[in-house]
C-alpha cells in the first residue's frame, strides 16, 4: 500500500520579511487619520472664508443680459412698397426703414385740404350774411325811426286840421308793418349769431373740425415713411414687401447695445440683505471667467415673476405646493465696459452681490430714463408743419373785399373823440341816443344805428409763430382777434316813442 508523503512545512525564502497584522492596523490608522485632518482642515479653511468673505455675498446663476428692445410698428395703414433696413445692421435715429404705399393718404390728404377751405368759405359767408343783415336791420330801424318823426309832425299838425285822420292811420299802419321787418330781421340775425356769435373765422368750431381732419390726415400722409425712432442695431425683422400692415403692427426691432444691465432672479430668501447701491460682479458665459463686469445694484423689481406671469398661479386652490418664489433684481453695467467688451440681451451670467455693503434705502432705485433710448425727437416736425399747411389753406380761402370802413369800424380814434362803439367783455356796445316824446318839437338829429359787425380780410390770427404744443389758432391761443364777441344788434325803441305809439293807438280808438 503506497502512503501519501506529507507535505513539511517549507520555511520562508531568504530576504522576505512577514507583514504584522498590528503594523497593517497602525498604516491604516494614520491614513485615516491624514484624511481626517485634512477634511477638517478644509471644513476650518471654508468655514473662515465664509465667515470672512463668503457670507457677504449673494450668487446666482439665475440672471441674464437684457437691455431695452424698441419696436418699429406701424402707425398708418398701408401696404409695404420698400424694406431699408435688414436683420443685423445699425440705423441711425431718423433713418428711413420702411416705406408704404402713399396714394390713398395723398388723396385723403387733398380731400382734407378742400374740405378745410371749403368750410373756411362758407363761415366767411356767413359773417358777411350777417353784416349784410345788420346793414338791413339798421336800414329798417331808420324807417321806422323817420315813420315816427312823421307821426310826431302829424300829430302836431293834426289839431289845426292841416292833416286828416286817414293819413294818421296810414302812418301808424306803416309803423307796425316796418316794425315787424325790424322784428324779422332782428330774428334772422339771432339765428346767424347761434351759428357765428362769439367767435371769428378762424375760431369757428367748424373751421376748427376741418383743420384738425386735415392735420390728421397729413399725420397719416407723413408716417407713410416709417423712420427710426432711436438709434440701435435691427433685429426681429417681420416686415416684407406687399404685406398690408395697419396701425399697430410690429415691423421690427431696434436694440441699442450700449445700454444693458442683468436681470438677476434671486430666491425671495436671499433679499433680506439686497440694497441698491451695492456691488455686483457679473461674469457672463460669453466669456466665462475670463473677464468680470463690475455692476451696480439699481433697485429691485416690485413683485415676484409669478405675480406678472400671463397665468399667475392661484394659491387659494387646494393643491397648492410651496414653491420658493424668485424676484429679479436689476443691476446696471458700466457703459463703458460694455464698449471693450460686447454682450447682447439674453446671455446667461453669473452674479454676485456684496450684500456686506451698507448700499441704500430698499425704497429707493438708482435706475433712470437718462440715455438715448427713452426719447425721440423724428416726430417733432410732424404737428408744426402740419399747422403751417392748414394756416396756409385758411389764409389762401378767407378772401374778403378790402375796404377801409372794415379794418377800422371796430376800432375806437386814439384821441377818443367821437366813438363809433365801446368795447366790453369782447363785446360792442352802441351808445343809443334818447328819441324825443312825440309831442315834444322834432329835432333833426340823427340817431346812429350803425351795425359793429365785422370780418376782417385776413384772420387776426394767422401767422404767429407757436410753439408745436402751443394752438396757433383757435381757442387757447389768446388770438380771437377783435370780432371775438358777438355784435348786439339788437334794435329796441326808445320807452318814450313806444309809449307815443300806445297813446296815439288808444286816441285812435
């Protein structure tokens, strides 16, 4: 029977040394303890850099670029005959863009132009009807007056038997029929003082409807040509050849990329500290950490993103989840830094803010409408120029004979002698002279009915110079001239003729 030898043990091979499970131990130990050290020697280290520097300063990555973006849209109908302007390329403020079809305005503009003098013509009508009526109301009024003074020699003459009682009655008929053409004239003059009392040519509420359609309709004509209302590169352009716009349609867009600031969304936790005035460094992924923009708080957005949402969540529901709310915070970039270094609206930055700045009031912003962006001045021109043509239009149809008894029958001599009219509130009073009684003598003066009524030939209004906020004509501009009240034409008999006429009725009788 063969027996197995059995293995002996073999003794280690000269130069090997045998690992102790103590030393193996004792290794790992102080590992564990190098790393320990180490971790606590960062968690100190960060601990003090927050202590010292870190917990004064706000970092978001929620914040963008954003700048402001002008709109070019239409302020006429029409269709678009020309495109000026391309995606990309920078206009300049006045710089024609966009031009539409103007034949429709042009011939608006022309029906707005005889319109307007068409209705300059027929109020200067209606003046001059009521200068002829006044004309014919003081005719009358004299007939009258002489048929009395008849009256009065008749009467006088009566007692002698010189006159009989036929040509009495004759005389008083003749009274009352022209004191009834007095009466209809005085009626038909009322009725063209409702139309023109108190006001002149120019002044005219219809004068006044006519020339502002034709400034309305040179608005139309001129904004045709859409222009550049600020300077700034163009982008979004929708506008293309043969599209029919209408007032309000957007174009394009105009952006001036030297006024940017960041928007940052901070967490409604983090603003307890936010101040304007503080510090900001901004490094946009534009180019990383390369370059950083030294911004400056200008003030913080009065509501959360969600309250000016289209769709602002509703809270009063029942599944409502709390959800950490962010506010965006506006922080301005030097212009400056901007120019060296070039961004555009919507690139994603990374913010921080030096909340251990004392910065100011929460109330307060810094922020301004201070740059070229917020004004324009391309339609300053429109509304004078368009006054002009409408001042032009009025002076070219008030067309009225020249006659010195017009330029000067309202004005009262320099020496004050011999007064043809008194002048009040506007208004021309006649200074009415006492008719004697019919049984006193007959005198042989002459008592003046002469109207006050008057068109001048050309409206005391027309060319003054106004500012372009200023009306040149019409009401508000202190220019109604002298025929600004109306003329009191009004005829009334004298107490004492009247009375005569009632005595000599009742002796008829």
């Amino acid at each position: 029977m063969t027996t197995t030898p059995t293995p002996s043990t073999t003794s280690p091979a000269p130069g090997s040394s045998r690992i102790h499970p103590k030393a193996i131990r004792a290794r790992r130990n102080r590992r564990l303890l190098i790393v320990a050290g180490l971790v606590l020697i960062s968690t100190v280290g960060y601990l003090n850099y927050w202590w010292t520097h870190d917990r004064f300063w706000v970092r978001t990555d929620n914040a963008y670029v954003t700048g402001n973006l002008v709109p070019v849209a239409a302020q006429a109908s029409g269709i678009v005959t020309q495109v000026l302007a391309e995606e990309t390329q920078f206009v300049n403020r006045g710089d024609l863009m966009i031009r539409l079809d103007e034949h429709q305005a042009y011939a608006a503009l022309g029906r707005a132009r005889g319109h307007l003098g068409e209705e300059v013509r027929r109020i200067a009508a209606l003046f001059m009807t009521r200068k002829q009526l006044a004309e014919q109301l003081t005719s009358r009024s004299a007939r009258v007056n002489l048929a009395l003074h008849d009256m009065a020699r008749y009467r006088a003459a009566a007692a002698s038997g010189a006159v009989s009682k036929q040509i009495l009655q004759n005389t008083s008929d003749k009274i009352l029929s022209l004191e009834a053409d007095v009466r209809e004239t005085q009626a038909e003059l009322d009725t063209l003082d409702a139309q023109v009392g108190g006001t002149t040519v120019m002044a005219h509420p219809a004068v006044e409807l006519a020339k502002h359609q034709l400034i309305e309709a040179y608005l139309e004509y001129t904004r045709q040509q859409i222009k550049a209302p600020i300077s700034g590169y163009v982008a979004k352009r929708k506008a293309q050849v043969g599209d029919r716009v209408h007032p309000g349609a957007l174009l394009m867009t105009i952006v001036p990329l030297d006024h940017l600031w960041v928007e940052a969304n901070l967490r409604e936790t983090e603003l307890q500290h936010i101040r304007p005035g503080q510090t900001a460094l901004v490094n946009v992924g534009l180019y990383g950490s390369q370059y950083t923009f030294h911004g400056t708080v200008e003030g913080l957005v009065p509501g959360s993103g969600s309250a000016f949402a289209l769709l602002p969540p509703d809270n009063a529901t029942g599944n409502f989840i709390h959800i950490v709310e962010r506010v965006p915070v506006r922080i301005a970039l030097p212009e400056q830094e901007i120019r060296e270094h070039p961004i555009r609206p919507g690139l994603s930055t990374v913010t921080t803010i030096n909340i251990g700045e004392t910065g100011q009031s929460v109330w307060s912003s810094s922020a301004s409408p201070s740059t070229a962006e917020y004004a324009t001045d391309v339609y300053a021109d429109e509304l004078p120029t368009a006054e002009a043509m409408a001042k032009e239009v009025m002076a070219k149809n008030l067309v009225i004979a020249s006659s010195d008894e017009l330029n000067d029958v309202l004005l009262a001599r320099e020496d004050g002698s011999d007064r043809p009219a008194d002048l009040e509130q506007g208004t021309w009073r006649k200074s009415h002279k006492a008719t004697p009684p019919l049984d006193s003598p007959v005198r042989s003066e002459h008592v003046d009915h002469t109207p006050r009524s008057f068109v001048p030939r050309h409206s005391p209004d027309m060319g003054v110079t106004a500012s372009p906020l200023t009306p040149s004509i019409g009401p508000g501009s202190g220019l109604l001239g002298p025929e600004g009240g109306r003329s009191p034409s009004r005829l009334r008999l004298d107490p004492d003729q009247d009375h005569g006429r009632q005595s000599f009725d009742s002796r008829r009788h």
